[in-house]
C-alpha cells in the first residue's frame, strides 16, 4: 500500500514545535507522528508532501531513519493511495478501504483512499479544486484521531504511551540490580543499558514506564507511569517525572515534569515545575523556571498566538515553546503561555502571554533578536553536547524566520 502522509496549510496549528520540522516529525508518546502512521497503516511504500523550506531537511534526516523506501514531493501515479494529514494520531491497525472515500474532519480531509495521478503537494496546500473535490467522495468509517492544536498532544500523550509501551521489542529487559524500588515490574521497560541509582521509586502502577538506551535516572528520583525517558537523558537526583510525561533523546531534567512533552536535548537540570507543557529541541530553562498550568478563577484556559486566541477546552495548561529558546533563572509563565522559535526571557516578572519567535523578553519589554545571533548560541550549544551545527540547520533557522512570521501574525 502506497501511504503518502501530507503537511498542507494547516501545520501553523502546530506552532511553535513546527517552525522548523514537518508537523508529523512531533512526538507523542515515545514516538512521533510519522512512526505511528507507518506502524499502524504498515505502507511499502512512503511519500512525504512538506512545505518546501523542509525538503532538503526531510531528505537528509528523516528519510535515513525510516525503514520504508521514502520519497519526498512527488505527485501519485497510478497507485491507489492512502493520503494522510501529518496531524493525524492512530492508535490502532487502520484498515485499507477497498474503493475511494475520505474521512472528512469539520470539512478538512483527515484521511483520503484514491487514484489521482498527478494530485501534488502543491494541490495540498493550496487547496486547489484538485484537493477539495475529495471532499465529495463517499464518507468512510472514522480512523483514528486529528490533532486541531499543539494541546491536543498532550491531552492524549498518556493513551500514546500507553500504544507506544505495546509496540516495544518483545524481550523484558531485566532490569540492572541496586537498592531501589519499583511497583508493578512486568509493566517496565529498560534497555540493557539503562543505569538506575540507589534509592529510586519506579511506579508503573498506572500506566508503562519506557528507559531508553543509555538513560539514567538519579539518586531518589521518582518516575511514575506512563512514562518515557528517552536515549541517554539523564533524571537528575531528587527529579519527580509524574504520569503522561515524554522526556525525549539526550535531555537533562530536574526538579518536576508532570503530563508534558519534551522533544528533545533539553536543559531542565535544576528545581522548577514543568506541567502539561509542549517544549521543543535544545531549550535551556534556568533554574527555578516555573510553569503556572491552572488560572485562579478555575476556568478554560486559552491561548494567545500573535492576534488570535484560541480556546483550548482545557482548564489545566502550561506552556508552548519553541526550539533554541533559553530562559533565565526563576522565569515564570503565565497558564497557556506561548513562547516562539529561538528566544531569550530574562525578564524577572511574569513572561507576557505571548512571545514571539526570535524575541529578545527583559523587563523593559520585547526587543528583536537577530537570527544570525541565535544561529551563533546555537552552534555554542551543539558543541557542548559533542554535536554538529550544520550548513542544513544554518538554512532551516534561516528559514524560520518567514515560517514563524506565518504561524503569528
């Protein structure tokens, strides 16, 4: 089956996590959108539509990680094909239609079963009548799940650990011996190289706890399922990792997680509450940096994204931050807060609502922060893991520039 998984237009939904990656690279659960499409839906063949700014970028490195022959951009052929939303969420085996249907979402095409040759990207994001005549075909049976927003992964991350937890290799890794305690040990999963200090409480009472390769957890930390540490991060001592929570690759995390989503190469070592949060790739959060997540009167909280506000139907909700954003010590955000691509806080009040992608937040107010001055830290920052600032990544931060003025205007 001829699986061809599209951004289109509607990636802005997925700001600020998507500015500089294709909205099905985000994770939910220990995996991220696409792994999920290509287990559930079991392609032999891919084709990925992103926007343009992204194709080298999607080339280079997520075609190398997928196990599946991949092309990037090009239209159908003869092939019937599966064409799906790259903010589509599956949790179970999905079942190939046997005619051409759609599954429609609030008049957008969620899920589409058809031969159109020739049908491209471009007929994607521009919703040419090409496009939007499949909205005419036969409704099929709904199939799995269409994130509207970024919050929507985190309503569902605990359901996608849970998914996730299923799919792991087959072999119960024993865990390492040592003086700690874990509840319910059939529900855990550690690789053979996972550490465990003295005196940790691993409680998979409520859901699987997942320690990738190389993770280690720290002196008297607690880790409650369903739960994920990715590879090689490190749980600091006396950290708390509460339920729903994924702690992506090489991230290094203190103080308390609970419900929140972090993509990856994070620096989060020290005290400070992170809750039903979105973060993305190489944030840096000072010490004492504190998400508020409930509003004082109890109600909805909603979300400012440059003019527009958004309801979220959530009364509990952190923060949206982008990649390459650092924070001071002892910053503190506002429930809901959105926080750009690439931007510096060091204010010592309350961090406005809003803060744009490339913005430089003091006391005094938001300033612009040059790209070329956060593609340097940047660089800095991938030195100091052992890691390389390439000519790709130079043009995608470029590039941000425009993408990030799109999702906030």
């Amino acid at each position: 089956m001829h699986l061809v998984v599209f951004e289109g237009s509607l990636w802005t939904t997925f700001a600020p996590a998507a500015i500089n990656r294709p909205a099905f690279w985000l994770m939910s659960g220990a995996t991220t959108l696409l792994e999920k499409q290509i287990r559930y839906l079991n392609p032999s063949r891919l084709t990925l539509w992103v926007r343009p700014q992204l194709e080298a970028w999607t080339r280079a490195v997520i075609v190398p990680r997928l196990k599946v022959p991949t092309k990037i951009n090009e239209p159908l052929d003869d092939e019937p094909a599966v064409i799906s939303s790259s903010r589509a969420l599956h949790f179970s085996r999905f079942e190939t239609p046997d005619q051409e249907c759609v599954i429609r979402d609030n008049g957008i095409i969620r899920i589409a079963y058809v031969k159109r040759p020739g049908l491209s990207p471009a007929d994607a994001m521009e919703r040419t009548p090409a496009w939007t005549s499949m909205l005419d075909l036969p409704e099929a049976p709904q199939q799995g799940r269409i994130a509207a927003f970024l919050w929507d992964l985190i309503n569902w991350n605990e359901e996608s650990l849970v998914a996730d937890s299923l799919a792991m290799p087959d072999t119960q890794h024993t865990l390492p011996t040592g003086a700690y305690h874990v509840v319910d040990e059939l529900n855990v999963w550690a690789d053979a190289e996972v550490r465990i200090a003295p005196g940790v409480v691993i409680d998979a009472s409520r859901g699987p706890v997942m320690l990738d390769r190389g993770a280690t957890i720290g002196a008297n930390a607690f880790i409650e399922g369903p739960c994920y540490i990715g590879e090689y991060s490190q749980i600091m001592p006396l950290t708390t990792i509460r339920a729903g929570t994924t702690i992506g690759p090489g991230c290094k995390v203190g103080g308390t997680v609970a419900n929140s989503i972090f993509m990856g190469f994070i620096s989060k070592q020290f005290e400070g509450y992170v809750g039903d949060s979105y973060l993305g790739r190489w944030i840096t959060l000072g010490s004492g940096s504190n998400t508020a997540n409930t509003k004082a009167t109890y109600g909805e909280v909603s979300v400012q994204i440059g003019s527009s506000s958004h309801q979220t139907g959530r009364r509990v909700m952190g923060v949206m931050m982008g990649d390459h954003t650092k924070t001071s010590i002892c910053t503190r955000f506002a429930p809901g807060a959105y926080v750009g691509y690439c931007s510096m806080l060091v204010g010592a009040g309350l961090t406005p609502r809003f803060v744009p992608s490339f913005s430089f937040w003091t006391d005094t107010g938001i300033s612009k922060l040059i790209p070329a001055k956060g593609s340097e830290i940047a660089r800095r920052v991938h030195d100091r893991r052992d890691r390389q600032w390439t000519d790709l990544d130079e043009q995608v931060h470029n590039d941000a520039v425009i993408q990030a003025a799109e999702c906030e205007k």
